[in-house]
C-alpha cells in the first residue's frame, strides 16, 4: 500500500515536472490540451504589427491570416494608405513546431512563434530590406 501510494507521487511529480520545465513560445502557456495545429487554424485579425528598419519603424500595417486546417491560407495584408494585398498558399511547422513556415509558390516565409494560444498568436520574422535588417513583429487575435 505504501509503495504504491509512493509510486503513485513519484510519477505525478515526473508528470508536474515535465508540464513546467520547459516552454516552446517564449510567450506561450506551459500546458495545452490543444495540439498547435488546432491552435493555429483560425481566422487571426492583427492588433499590433511593427515593421522596424534602420529608417525607421511602421506600425500602420494591418493584416488579417486565415489559416485552414486543410495545409492553406490567405494572408490580406494593408499597409496605409495602399490597397491591400492578398497571398494564399500552404502552412506547416518546422520539424519542432517553433517556426509557423508560409509558402506561396516558390517562396517560403518564415516566422518565428512568439505565442501561441488558442485566441492569441504572435510572429516574429527577421530580414533584410535594400541592405538594411528589418523585423517584423505581429500580434493577432483569433476569432
């Protein structure tokens, strides 16, 4: 009765343990009942979209991301006072699930997962615009 009382403790603290020992979004939950597939296909509304530059930085661009669980999605991104622009193609994950990759023909963008929760997702992604660094950074909102 003991032993199995003691067994019984050990594995809920090696189960407690492995919930909060590491974190894969720096921003994310600890624990989710969801799969980050069922967490990412939604139809996610940006509140927050900062494109920096050595010129300076943007926060006048809005972008609205649908991600299906089917492998598609369509990116409408406006950026004021432009028309706003649309992309389709296919998602997925890089092999650890840190990296949300889109491709669009023969191109692949890739954004690093900040958060991920069931109503709220953030993206990261670094690059280069006419010999400067930019990063973009995008909070969304799901529906």
């Amino acid at each position: 009765m003991i032993k199995s009382t003691l067994t019984k403790i050990a594995l809920l603290f090696i189960v407690a343990v492995s919930f909060t020992a590491c974190n894969k979004y720096e921003e994310g939950a600890n624990i989710s009942l969801l799969t980050a597939k069922m967490r990412v296909t939604n139809v996610w509304t940006s509140s927050a979209y900062t494109y920096e530059t050595a010129l300076g930085t943007s926060t006048s661009t809005t972008s609205v991301l649908t991600i299906d669980k089917d492998g598609s999605f369509t990116n409408v991104v406006t950026v004021s006072p432009l028309p706003s622009s649309t992309t389709t193609g296919t998602w997925g994950f890089n092999s650890d699930k840190t990296q949300l990759l889109l491709t669009n023909g023969n191109t692949v963008s890739t954004w690093d997962i900040i958060k991920l929760k069931n109503k709220e997702l953030k993206l990261t992604q670094t690059g280069s615009f006419l010999g400067s660094a930019t990063t973009s950074t995008v909070e969304y909102n799901g529906e």
